[in-house]
C-alpha cells in the first residue's frame, strides 16, 4: 500500500486532512473545510479493531454529507518473520 499521493492529486488538493472519524477529527475537518473549501480527506483504515469497516463507512457518510473528497486507504497486514 502506497499512501504517496500522486503530483495530479497533489495540485488538485492543496489542502489535505487525515480523518479518523472521530469527534476530533470530525470538528477539525468542518473547521478547516470552511477556511478550505478545496480540502480533502484521507482515512486509513487499519483493520486492527473489529469495527474498522465501519469507521471507514462513518468517514465517507460525514465526507459525502459535507462535499469532501475522501480517500480511504485499507491496510493490509501480514506477520512477518
């Protein structure tokens, strides 16, 4: 998984924020998407709690509601010797 965002999505988004979905998060990214209107969002989804799917699905419902670009990232862990 490749978390660099391309040039193009670069000079799209000049402002990026991480979003977790949480109360924090959620404030700051009204917060900011009233001083940025061009913001977007990333939420990387981790998969290391049982209800991670639907954080990621409670970012994109809050992103959707608001007209913010999401982009969620789903991690893919594997043990490694």
């Amino acid at each position: 998984m490749s978390i660099i965002l391309t040039w193009q999505e670069k000079l799209r988004f000049k402002h990026i924020v991480a979003f977790s979905g949480g109360l924090d998060s959620t404030v700051l990214l009204h917060q900011l998407h009233k001083q940025h209107p061009s913001l977007s969002a990333i939420h990387i989804n981790h998969r290391l709690q049982a209800d991670a799917d639907r954080f990621a699905d409670h970012c994109q419902k809050i992103c959707d509601e608001s007209n913010i670009p999401l982009t969620i990232y789903t991690a893919t862990l594997t043990d490694t010797p």
